[in-house]
C-alpha cells in the first residue's frame, strides 16, 4: 500500500545507488539478499528470505515499487542478464530487460569487477534441467503433441494463429515482437498479415484432421 511506498523506496533507492557505485557496499549486501543459490525446487517469488520478497516486489501492482526492488537486484546481480536470471527466473525479469531493450540478453553499461559468480554444487547439478521462466527444477510434464500425426500438429498450429489474429483485430491483446535491438515492439498490421497470408495459415477456421467428413 502506500505506506509500503513511502517507506521502502527511499531505502531501495539508496540501496541501489549504494551498490552501484561503492563494491564493497555491493558485495556485504550481494551476501545478505542474494547469497549463492542452493534452493532450486522453489520459486524465486516463493519464501521469506530477502531475495523471495524482493522477488515477489518485482510484480508489484505499483510501477514504482516493481521497478525499483528490480533495479535494487539488477545492480546486486552487476546488471548480468544470466545473474539475473539464475536469481530471479526470466517470467520476473521479463519487465526489466524488455524496458532495458536486454531481452536477448547481454549486459547492461555499467563499471563493475569482472569476478566471476560462485555456483554451489547444488546449483551446478540442477542447472541443466532448471526452467528459465520460473527459475526452478520443475517435474516432468507430458508432451501434450505426443502420437499426434505431422497434419494435426500443423492444424493445432494453424488454429493458434488465427486466434492471435482475431484477438489482436479486435484490440483485445497487441501481438509484441523482439525488434534487432533487443526491445519490444508492436506488430504491426503489416507484420500480421505477413503471418496468416503465408499458405499454411490462408484459412480463416483450418480444416481439423480429425473429422470424418475430411477425404
């Protein structure tokens, strides 16, 4: 609320011009909120340690509050996109980088040591089969696609696209795309109709492969 906003945002502002500026401030603060990364079952948002409350700040109803506890931890991660990744999950970085045009990762400007970041043996183990969306090992889901032939995977696709189509006609969702500089843009009508006047997508309702009125 907005007792949260008075009283927090002046400490995360200093916080982050603190750890931006002065290392050794960086790093006694690096050790207290983002200690090295064992944790790999949970979600970045989830917990009372310091990093899962600032974590869940990220998606804070209030501009303001999301935008600064993202800074805060961008500046603690030496504004690394991986780093911030690892801590926070891609899903809770997303409104960052694409405001940083950092979506296809990188690094941001700034002046930082060139350490590299300490992984612990739980961290190294998992990391393969982490979710980068999450930030988490998630349990093995079911290929939904599995025994489907080529003809009703390429009918499910054709299906997807079209309803893209009609719910951006409609002003309902605006399609984003990834511009050569890194940040989010609109599709423009024109992107649009590059997409669903490609042949596999020309029909307005696709045919479905299933039925057996098809010959």
């Amino acid at each position: 609320g907005h007792k949260l906003k008075e009283t927090l945002l002046p400490a995360l502002n200093l916080l982050t011009e603190s750890s931006r500026i002065h290392r050794k401030t960086r790093k006694f603060l690096r050790s207290k909120v983002l200690p090295p990364l064992r944790d790999v079952k949970n979600r970045p948002e989830v917990g009372n340690a310091l990093r899962n409350k600032l974590v869940r700040l990220m998606t804070h109803i209030d501009t303001d509050v999301k935008d600064c506890a993202a800074e805060f931890l961008f500046v603690l991660c030496k504004e690394s996109v991986s780093r911030f990744i690892k801590y926070t999950g891609y899903g809770n970085a997303a409104g960052l980088l694409a405001a940083r045009g950092l979506l296809r990762g990188g690094r941001d400007s700034g002046i930082y040591s060139e350490d590299e970041d300490s992984e612990t043996e739980e961290y190294r183990e998992a990391k393969p089969h982490i979710n980068l969306i999450t930030g988490v090992v998630e349990d093995e889901q079911p290929n939904t696609m599995e025994g489907m032939t080529e003809e009703q995977k390429e009918y499910e696709a054709m299906k997807l696209v079209n309803m893209f189509d009609r719910l951006s006609r409609t002003n309902l969702i605006q399609p984003m795309q990834l511009d050569s500089d890194g940040k989010m843009r609109e599709m423009t009508t024109e992107d649009l109709n590059k997409m669903v006047t490609n042949p596999l997508f020309q029909s307005e309702e696709p045919a479905d492969p299933n039925s057996e009125d098809e010959t």
